[in-house]
C-alpha cells in the first residue's frame, strides 16, 4: 500500500519511519518551566515502547476502510441503467470469467480466433496477455492490445506482460492513453472488451459509433453495462450494430454477482 508522502524535506518536515508518520520536533519558543515541561514529556514519548511494527502497519489500512465503507456513494452516469460508483466497481475479470467470454463472444470449437483481441481499460494487463496465450492456457489470438488511461496500471501490465509465456509476448500490444486516441486499434479487431462501467457517457457513445465504422463486419463488442444510443436524438437504435443478451455471465473481482453482459456485432 502506498502513502502520500507530504511535501517539504528538510528538518521539521514529515517523514515515514517504521511504517508511521513521524514528525521532527522543532526548538520550542517559550522559555522558561513550560519549555522545559514540554521536553520533559517529549523525553518520556520517546522512552515509551512503541506498538509492535505489525500494528503500526495496520494504522493506514485500518484508516482507510473506515474512509471507505463511510464514504457516500459516487455515480458516473454511462448512459445505461448500470450506473457506475468508481471507488466501489475498480477490479477486473476471473479467470472464470475469462474462459466465458470466448463463448459469450460466440467463439466455439478448437481452432484459434482469426483477428486481434482488444481489452478497453486494459488494467494489469492480464486479460490482454491471457487472449494472446494459446489454448488450452488462453484464448489464442492472433493479436491482442489493451489500451489503460492510468500510468501505474500500465506500468504493472508491462511487467506482467514481460513474464508472460513465450509464445505469447509478440502477440502483445500495451499502450497507454484514452481510447478516444487509440480508436485504430478496433480497425483489426475481431472481439473488443470493454467494462464500460465507470465511462462517461458521451465517451461510450463515440466508442459505439467509432465501432460500428472501423471494425471488420462480424467483429463483436462485449460490454457490461448497455451503450447508449446515437448522439442523434431522432435515431433510437445503434445504426450498423445488432445487440444481444446471452444467458452466459461474467464473473468480475468486486462483488459476487456475475454480470450478464451486452453483446454488440458489427453487421
């Protein structure tokens, strides 16, 4: 677990010892007995066993899940009835959950997947990397990127991805940035995944749109939340995608329910 450390670095500035937050003492301005009362204490602080490191270390976690489990909830409209709290819903896919996606995309038999694999949100990396591993470890694509907004979660899919299995790591592609800025990589995609949960939804609609232009026909689009219609009001439906529903679902690390996801195809 990380702590924030506070600015500053010379004498009196905070500092973490030993798993605590420690301060220096500064030279008192009062002179006199309340001068010396204060050192006296400070003398007796200092002499007094401290807690067992063990527990100094469960301070913060202790802090913040009261923090957490006392905080209001937070929502990201998406555009879908699945409204988004982001500090509740970060996670990512089972390995469970990983095996059904292939048959909630409608992938069946033996042979490996024609096309690449895109995971929207890639995290850690390890659905991308799973997709490129051949079967029967992984999904077998031919190619398979992740695309991640934030830098330490990119930084660990690429140490994930620098162990992965041998005959996998060519097939690997890990960029970081906004898919609004890496929307080429659905032109080769043959099965995009996308927890689109916590996504504006302006951001889902381009996405939807986008998808619908630059994908190769036959190529799905798996979500967990529903995607909001065209940016034009008059128009009720996705022009250019056919939505179904399967019965398979999901199985995600934040909570026990499973998702029954949204499944669009370019047609």
């Amino acid at each position: 677990m990380q702590r924030r450390r506070e600015a500053g670095t010379g004498e009196g500035a905070p500092r973490e010892e030993g798993g605590a937050e420690v301060k220096t003492s500064s030279p008192s301005a009062e002179p006199g007995m309340w001068s010396d009362l204060r050192e006296t204490f400070q003398d007796l602080v200092d002499a007094w066993p401290g807690p067992p490191v063990g527990l100094k270390a469960s301070v913060s976690l202790v802090a913040m899940l009261v923090i957490y489990f006392n905080l209001a909830p937070m929502r990201v409209d998406n555009g879908s009835a699945d409204s988004c709290d982001p500090v509740r819903t970060y996670g990512e896919i089972t390995e469970r959950g990983m095996q059904m996606l292939t048959t909630v995309a409608g992938l069946t038999g033996n042979a490996a997947p024609r096309g690449g694999f895109v995971d929207i949100g890639s995290g850690n990396g390890r659905l991308v990397i799973w997709a490129a591993t051949p079967s029967p470890e992984g999904a077998g694509f031919a190619r398979s990127s992740g695309v991640e907004l934030q830098l330490e979660r990119h930084q660990e899919a690429l140490k994930e991805a620098a162990l992965a299995p041998s005959d996998a790591q060519d097939k690997i592609a890990l960029v970081r940035g906004s898919i609004l800025h890496h929307l080429g990589l659905l032109s080769n995609a043959s099965v995009v995944y996308w927890n689109n949960l916590c996504f504006p939804s302006d951001v889902a609609r381009t996405v939807a749109e986008e998808f619908s232009i630059r994908a190769p026909l036959g190529a799905v689009l798996v979500t967990l939340a529903e995607l909001p219609h065209s940016s034009r009001a008059e128009e009720q439906t996705l022009p250019g995608l056919a939505v179904r529903r399967p019965d398979e679902l999901l199985e995600m690390s934040w909570r026990e329910a499973s998702y029954r996801p949204f499944v669009y195809t370019r047609v």
